[in-house]
C-alpha cells in the first residue's frame, strides 16, 4: 500500500515546513518527496544534527537521505540553472549524486534568464507599490504563459534544441516589447536595471544558456506523466512538499503581495487525481507559534521589538525579497489559512522554543480594530470562488487593521496550546525546539498519525 502524506504551509511562508519534511521521511522511511507548486524560490531549510545546513530550493528537504528521490510535478516552475548550482552545493554536503535522484515532469514550465530579467524590471518599476519577489522569474513565467500558452517553454521542449531556440526568441521578443519603456530608459546611471535589460537585447543568450544547462538535461530526463505515476505508486510513503504558505496563495492569499501558485489541499489531490493514483491520504498544516513575513505585505501584528528578540540565521533582510518580519500570535489570520487551505488531519508547529526563551514576551491577537467600525473583526470573510478583487480589498483591510490582544501574555508552550483550541481542534501531531532535525519530536503519541517504515 502506498501512503500520502502532505506538509503545506499555513503562514506567509518559514513555517518549518522543511525540517518536517526532513524528520517526517526519516520517521516514515518515505521512498520519494514530490515538489507540487512554486519554483526555484521556495527556501526551505534543514539542519542536520551533525551540522550540515543546506536551504532546499528545487531539490525537495528529504534530499540528505540516500534512500529519497525528488519529483517536480507539472505545476512546479523549473529553473535549470539554479537545479545546477543547487546540485553542486548538496553534493559539497555529502549528498551523493543529487541529480541522479531527481525526476522533473516534462510538463513544468522553465523559467530563463530573459523571465528573470523581465521580472526584476517590471518590480523596480513598481516602486514603492513592490509586490515582493524574490527576484528569480517565477512569476514572469507564469504570466507568460498564461498570455501565450502555445509559447511557453516547457522541460520537454529542452528535448529538441529546434524548439527550444524557437520558444526563447519567441519569449524574447515579446518581453521586449512589453517593457519597451524600460529598454529605452535604462541608462548606465542604473547599472542594475542596464544589465536586466541586456539580458533582454541579446538574442543570443538563448544557446549560450542551453549550452549551460546541458549538464542537467542529460542526467533529468523530461519525464512522462505514466512513469511519474509508477514512481509514486510504489508501495511505502511518499511526502508532498507544499512551497510558500496559504496566506501567500494565488487565490486565497492578499493579492498582488502573493505567490503563483496554489499552496492548498486542493493542489495535491489535482496530482494525485491526474495520475490516478490510490492510496491514503492524508494532509498536515505547518505553523509557527509566531508568524513571520519575509518581503512585502500587510502584516497586522508585526512588532519590530520582536525582530531583535528571535533570532534568524537563515533569513536575513538583503536580497530581493527585503525584510523579514516577526509578529505576535494572529487568531484572525491562522483561522482564515486553516477555513481555506483544505481538510487537514493534524498540525506541525515548528519553534516551540521561542516560547520557552521568550515567557511573557508574546501576546495573542484575537481580533482588529477597523476605521468606524463598531466592534473588532474576529474572522475574515472568503470568497465564494476565485475574486482577486476580494482578495485585494482584504490587502486594504488588514492594511488598516489594529491587532486587539488578550491583556494576559502567552505564558509559555502549554499556555499557547490552549490558546490553539479556541481556534481549532486539530491536534499538534509534531513539534520542533529547535532547528536541528533532532528537535522534531512526535507530541501527540496517543495516536500514531504515520505508517512506520
């Protein structure tokens, strides 16, 4: 028999949800963990007891274990490169032949040097109304090829060099006359956006990148939808690998600071479906006992006192994305992600530990206060179906949301605990106290929530 098991983020993304994927393929003896949504920039990191550190990107986060493959299933955005420089740093890491146990399915989109920079200058363009990429052309891909489906490049058109050549110029083309106005205005004043744009001017960048990825596609092959499908048919546990958090979602999420792609239950079952696969499922929301934001965004209970007080080695404020963010304890916000992301069997709350070292140093929101409105707003409405005019009027009010908070601070993990039960009845299957995949540990073992290997 084979299991499912899925971990998906139920915060704006740096819930945890790697280190789970980690210690849960250890504890399942999981043969093959699928990448479902996102691309190249999720970052989902593990710390192994022994200290190796390496943040996933593409590769999924049971990659230190010999025995697990990587699927990137359709909806994955591939970045061929990255997959590249990612494979040489994991096997710096001792990890063994990384790309030799990974499958991509031939039907992902790619993302290229020319998405790459079209994304960056249509962000600079943006000013102050930045949505917060983090730089790498995932959501230019998208868009592209939900503009010109018939064009876009997909890791089976790397299969012929023809094709491929024909895609890219077809891509460059049309990026360079939709960002017309910055081609003409860039000037060596700003040398950063001149280098995206000639990225864009040049025509032959195209070859000299299929050049460059030849590595990857001569160990990865495009894979068939038939022969993913007996991958992850074979008997034993397989994980999904949820990238981003529901509060980032495409349609659930506060539109336009949001991910493309669907990060719900909805987008697992779509690939367990479409491949006909049987077998149990079963879905489990990651969290934080604090949320985090890393880029731009409405964050109503952020707190920049709480940014000297919780370290984060492995998320900084440079790069694209910008700051990163801490806030208290959000009722409001984590009821909105558990009512959209799906039916969910437990929860995985990752940094129990900030509550022992910071006792007394976290309040728990249970509601705003809104401009004029004559009692706080203890739960966000959702929409009915996909409104992204919903979704952007929801930005606005948190925008103007002013957290209410329990006069009594959160006193600790088991004070926390009881507070998680006013908002939901899902049990804490697993928690963690610390970075290291060592201090993942089952909480509830009243209940054995997975098979064993």
């Amino acid at each position: 028999m084979t299991h499912y098991l899925s971990v998906l983020g139920l915060g704006f993304g740096d819930c945890g949800k790697g280190r789970f994927v980690d210690a849960l393929c250890r504890q399942t003896g999981a043969h093959t963990v699928v990448r479902f949504n996102g691309g190249a920039q999720a970052g989902h990191n593990v710390v192994l007891d022994d200290g190796r550190h390496h943040t996933f990107s593409q590769f999924t986060a049971g990659s230190f274990d010999p025995q697990v493959h990587s699927v990137l299933s359709q909806a994955v955005v591939v970045h061929p490169s990255a997959l590249l420089v990612e494979a040489q740093v994991l096997a710096g890491q001792g990890v063994a032949v990384p790309l030799q146990r990974l499958w991509i399915d031939a039907r992902c989109r790619v993302t290229t040097p020319y998405h790459q920079a079209a994304g960056r200058l249509r962000e600079w363009a943006r000013g102050a109304q930045a949505h917060g990429t983090c730089g790498v052309g995932v959501g230019e891909t998208v868009a592209q090829s939900l503009r010109d489906p018939a064009a876009a490049l997909r890791y089976g058109d790397l299969r012929s060099r023809t094709v491929a050549l024909e895609k890219l110029e077809t891509l460059r083309t049309a990026l360079c006359v939709q960002l017309e106005p910055w081609l003409a205005s860039a000037g060596p004043q700003d040398a950063a956006a001149a280098q995206e744009v000639a990225v864009l001017r040049d025509p032959a960048l195209g070859a000299r990148w299929l050049r460059q990825i030849g590595p990857c596609l001569a160990v990865v092959p495009a894979a068939a939808p038939g022969t993913l499908a007996r991958r992850l048919a074979r008997p034993g546990t397989v994980l999904f690998e949820g990238a981003q958090g529901m509060l980032l979602d495409e349609w659930q999420g506060f539109h336009p600071h949001t991910t493309w792609s669907s990060v719900g239950t909805a987008a697992v079952e779509r690939v367990l479906d479409e491949l006909a696969l049987g077998g149990e499922r079963r879905h489990f929301g990651a969290l934080r006992t604090y949320p985090t934001r890393h880029g731009a965004g409405p964050f109503p209970t952020h707190d920049p006192a709480l940014d000297g007080l919780l370290p984060e080695p492995h998320n900084t404020a440079h790069g694209w994305q910008g700051r990163f963010r801490r806030g208290h304890p959000d009722a409001v916000l984590l009821d909105y992600a558990l009512r959209t992301v799906g039916p969910l069997d437990g929860l995985l709350v990752s940094h129990l530990d900030a509550l022992e070292a910071l006792p007394g140093g976290l309040r728990w929101c249970t509601g705003y206060r809104e401009p004029d409105a004559p009692a706080p707003l203890r739960r966000l409405p959702t929409a009915e179906a996909p409104d992204l005019a919903h979704q952007q009027a929801l930005t606005a009010r948190l925008a103007r949301a002013v957290p209410c908070y329990d006069p009594c601070p959160v006193a600790g993990v088991g004070d926390w605990r009881e507070r998680l039960r006013t908002v939901t009845a899902l049990p804490v299957r697993w928690g963690s106290y610390g970075p290291r995949s060592g201090a993942v540990r089952r909480l509830d073992a009243r209940t054995p929530d997975f098979p064993d290997p």
